[in-house]
C-alpha cells in the first residue's frame, strides 16, 4: 500500500573531469535510522558509462549483500548482472537502498552533475537532522584520525561507507582546532533540558553521572567520559518521551564517541563508546543488575541487544577500557536521582579544556 514519507537526505554530486567513481555498494549500509529508503537521481547533465554515470545490478535486492566498509564483496559482484543506465536531463532514476550500484570515472573533458532526493517511510519518523548530525560526527572523527597519522589511508570519504574511488590532492593546511565551546553549549542548550529519563533532564543526568566518578575517586578521563557519556542524544537529538516504544537502536554512544574524538583522547572517548555494551554485559553477568534498571533503561535495552551471551562477555572483558566502561555503566545508573545535590556545568569545563586537544 501508499504511504507518506520524510526527506531523508539531500544530496548534489559534481563529478569533475578525472573525478573518481564509486565502488559497487549499496546504500542501506551507510544509512542509519531507517530501514528502507528511496533515492530520486535527478541528473543535470546527460549521464552515461563515459562520464561516470550509475551502473545498477536488477532484480528484487531486499537485504544487505556481504561487505567490507560497505563495499560489496568482490566475488558477489563478479556473480551480479550489471547495466549501466545511461539519462538525459529531464529523466529521473529511481532506486531503493538495497539496490547494487556503482559508477565509473568521468573520462571526458566535461563535468557530469546530478542531484540526488532520498527519501525515508513516514512510519520510520523524521530522521533527517538525526543522519547528517551522526554523518557529521563520523567522518570528522575519521579525518582527525587521518591528520593525526593513527587511520592514514589514501582514498577520501565521502560516506560512511567506504566506497569512493577518488583520493585524497595535497594535503591542505591542517584546520584550527574546533573550539571546546561548540560542545559546551549543547549542554548549555534547550536540548540538554529535556527529559532524560523518568526524573531528569539530559544536563541533570550527565551532572549526576559526573558526581558519582568524582565521589568514587574516578580521574579526570573517566569524569569526563562520566559527563558527556550521552553526548550522542544531543547530536541526533534521539530523546524520546520515557513512554514511547523503540522500534530500534539509534547507537547515540557510537554518535557520541566520534564526536568526541574531535577534542579528546581515547580515555574518555572509548568508555562512551562503551557504556552500552556495558549494560549489557552487567544484566547477563550481575543477577541483581537487572531489576535496578530504571524503566528506560529496560525499555533501551531491548532494542541494543538484550544481555550478552559468554562469547560477546568474554571479547568484552578484553577491550581496552573494559573496567571503566563498566565503572561508567554504574554512575550511569545512579544517575538518575533526581534528590541529589550536584556541582553545575560549569564546575567541569577548566577540566574540560585540560583534557582537550584545544588545551
């Protein structure tokens, strides 16, 4: 049947003379929150095999094909039928997210631009904000570790899936470092003073957490990660009303982490990338853990995975920040007092800006 839909994402691709092509991919893995998608490619001038126009593997694709970073696996393309879809300005290409498509490079002496509408099922919400802002995140978090030598590679990003053929021209000047106030003022913002949970709001969560590691003795990193633990929910803006059912996992701490990563080490990024995996690992492995969640926390759990099995506790307890991750779990949990006196933001930003790459 019909239904109404959302714009999901907005796009213009200029694909200069020499321009790169896109490896085979499909879309869906690059695209979070929504299930399903369809794009609309509008070109703006003729599109064909010579100038890097789009080549599509038919048929009724429905689910994510094996994949490396999203690029499909080398010998599932060798088994796909390819054609290449060559239109003129004045057609339109429709395809939905599941769909295998890649181009070429541009060989001829003219640009070859397209526009690109994709759009999401209104039943999946109005996602938009959420995808550029966790976009956002993702790639900047990428390009830091690309300038910093620790994530070096030769071909640029473009998306979340690594599926662009171009790389990177001379490397420009390394860009000033993005002020600390920039992530401050999330916190100081009206999005930190909506419900958190059952009692709190997100800044009265985040300063309570913060609280509990420095009444535990905790050092600055795990403080900090204390603090900004649900930075994720401020970048997507994911808080719903504590009565609302999810239908999926919106992963706000791997959000929140590549955020982060912009300013700090991974002292207090990687025990925000895992305070989720954490819950789970304390519900399969403390028999008393779960009755003390509080009822969003249940309701979170049941769309990140529900407890871990031996294997997953068992990789887990060997990541790197395991026990602070854990540490963190907990004043998460006791977080969410709503009777508790605590310092204000303000109390952490001269500890903020220590631990910063700005400092």
């Amino acid at each position: 049947g019909e239904e109404a839909a959302f714009l999901f994402k907005e796009k213009a691709n200029w694909k200069a003379s020499g321009g790169a092509g896109f490896a085979p991919h499909q879309d869906a893995t690059a695209y979070r929150f929504a299930d399903s998608h369809v794009s609309i490619m509008v070109p703006v001038d003729a599109a064909y095999p010579a100038n890097g126009g789009l080549s599509f593997s038919p048929g009724p694709h429905r689910e994510v094909l094996p994949n490396n970073k999203g690029v499909i696996d080398p010998e599932v393309v060798a088994s796909l039928p390819w054609e290449d879809v060559s239109v003129l300005p004045g057609d339109v290409v429709l395809f939905s997210s599941y769909a295998p498509h890649r181009s070429g490079p541009n060989t001829t002496p003219s640009p070859r631009r397209a526009l690109y509408l994709t759009y999401n099922p209104a039943s999946a919400g109005d996602v938009r904000q959420a995808y550029y802002a966790d976009k956002r995140a993702e790639l900047e978090a990428r390009e830091a570790r690309r300038r910093s030598g620790s994530g070096a590679q030769a071909l640029a990003q473009l998306s979340i899936n690594e599926d662009f053929l171009g790389r990177h021209a001379e490397r420009p000047p390394r860009p000033p470092p993005r002020p600390l106030e920039e992530l401050l003022q999330l916190y100081r913002g009206p999005q930190a003073h909506q419900p958190y949970d059952e009692a709190v709001s997100e800044l009265q969560h985040a300063l309570r957490c913060a609280a509990c590691a420095r009444r535990d003795g905790a050092d600055d990193a795990a403080v900090a990660a204390a603090l900004l633990h649900d930075v994720g929910h401020l970048v997507v803006g994911d808080l719903f009303p504590a009565d609302m059912e999810l239908d999926k996992d919106w992963k706000h701490e791997e959000t929140g982490a590549a955020y982060l990563s912009v300013w700090f080490p991974p002292s207090v990024v990687e025990p925000v990338r895992l305070h989720v995996a954490a819950k789970r690992y304390l519900v399969a492995t403390d028999p008393t853990y779960a009755a003390k969640l509080s009822t969003g926390s249940v309701r979170s759990l049941a769309v990140q995975g529900g407890p871990m099995t031996e294997e997953e506790c068992a990789a887990f307890r060997r990541l790197e920040g395991f026990g602070t991750a854990v540490a963190l779990r907990r004043w998460d949990d006791d977080g969410k007092d709503p009777s508790m006196e605590v310092p204000g933001l303000e109390a952490y930003v001269d500890m903020l800006r220590g631990l910063s790459r700005e400092a």
